[in-house]
C-alpha cells in the first residue's frame, strides 16, 4: 500500500500595500521625495548627508537673484516626444532657474529633427530662451551621440545674451553664452564636459573618449599651424 501523498502547505500572499499618494497641488520635487519616501530608498543617506552651496531653496526674488544650475544628465531621452525632458523642465522651472548648463547630452545636434524635438520640449517650459550646444565634428547616423553640452539662458534674462559660443575645435567639449550686465558689465556661462581618464585600446568606438581622440589630431595641427604661422610673422617683423 502506497503511503498517502502530502500537500505542501497554501502559501498566504501579503496584499501589496498601496503607494502613498501626494495631496494635490504639491510640485514634482515634493513628488519624487514623496515616492522615495514610501518606497524606502535612500532614506538613511537622505537623512545623514548634509548639502554643500546653495540648498535651492524657493521662492527667490529674481530681479534680485539669478539662479545658476549645473547638471550632468547622462543623455536627454528624446522617446515619447521629450517627455523626461518636459519633466526635467518642470523642475527646473519650479526651482527658478535661469542659466542652466546640461553636460553629457548625448546628442547628436547635427540631426535637426533631435535638435527641434529638444527645442520644442524646452519652450513649452520657458517661452523666452537662448541656448548654445556643443557636439564633435563625426558624425552619428542616429540621433545618440556620447558626450556633448548644452547651455540656456530662459525668461526676460535671455533678452540680454548678447553672444553664444562653443568648442572651435570640434571636440564638443564646451558650450557658452555671454549676458550682458550693468555698467558693460558681461557674465559669461560656460558648460564643459570633460571624458573619463582611459586609454584608446578600451575605449569603445561610440564613446565620447575615442571621438575626442579621433578629433584631436587634426585638432592638434590646426592649433600648431597657428602657432608657427604666428612666430613666422612675428619674426618677420
């Protein structure tokens, strides 16, 4: 006679508990900690670290303070019509902040339809803007590009940028925009993005090193034909 075969114990499922909700009218940052918060992500470092500069506390008064703000946003998502920019925007709007510069872009600008797709995502935020990108001479078929800058300037203070600049060189190292203050007074705002310290043997043929890297010769020799042609005319005075 076979013995009795054994059922394993039902296993009792905990009922998910439902993520708490922000009260309505709060702004996306108080969102995203709210989200943090009941999830329990980080909030023993959200308790212990301590900010450094300014805490971007708000409101400021704007005719009396411009609100710089720098951030390296590891490549703007251009699917879904720019939505994870339009979100960005909004925090950036509800921080007050004027002169932004963006690193590691990854964005190949010489593709018009990216670069409008980028624009249009801006100005639903901000109507009155200036900016100024930077990317390297070689080009990319698709619209991903390591590396890359972006400067902007938004509301009445981008009436006053009087110039916009970026890497001569073709390394897409930096961007710039020069405001024009009081008393001839000029600011200009420059964002750099510098690659990571490695060797060409392991840099990939789609990273920002290896495109610096295969523009820096020519780069080189322009700025040493400069050179010697201005020692030769300096010598000939």
């Amino acid at each position: 006679m076979n013995p009795p075969k054994t059922q394993p114990p039902p296993v009792r499922l905990k009922p998910r508990r439902p993520r708490q909700q922000p009260p309505r009218g709060c702004t996306f940052a108080q969102q995203t900690m709210a989200n943090n918060n009941s999830n329990g992500r980080n909030a023993a470092a959200t308790q212990s670290s301590q900010p450094w500069g300014n805490t971007l506390q708000i409101p400021i008064d704007e005719t009396k303070i411009i609100r710089f703000y720098y951030q390296n946003v590891n490549g703007l998502k251009l699917h879904n019509e720019c939505a994870d920019v339009k979100i960005s925007c909004q925090h950036l709007y509800e921080r007050q902040a004027t002169v932004i510069g963006l690193s590691e872009t990854k964005v190949e600008w010489k593709h018009h339809w990216a670069t409008n797709s980028v624009y249009r995502a801006l100005s639903q935020t901000w109507s009155h803007l200036k900016w100024s990108k930077s990317t390297s001479e070689i080009f990319f078929k698709k619209a991903f590009k390591p590396g890359g800058t972006c400067t902007i300037v938004n509301g009445p203070l981008s009436s006053r940028v009087s110039n916009k600049d970026t890497d001569p060189y073709g390394l897409g190292h930096w961007s710039s925009l020069t405001i024009d203050g009081r008393n001839k007074r000029k600011i200009t705002a420059i964002t750099a993005y510098c690659p990571p310290k490695q060797t060409i043997n392991n840099a990939g043929p789609f990273t920002s090193f290896f495109s610096s890297f295969t523009n820096f010769a020519p780069a080189a020799q322009r700025i040493h034909d400069r050179s010697f042609s201005s020692m030769m005319t300096w010598s000939n005075i």
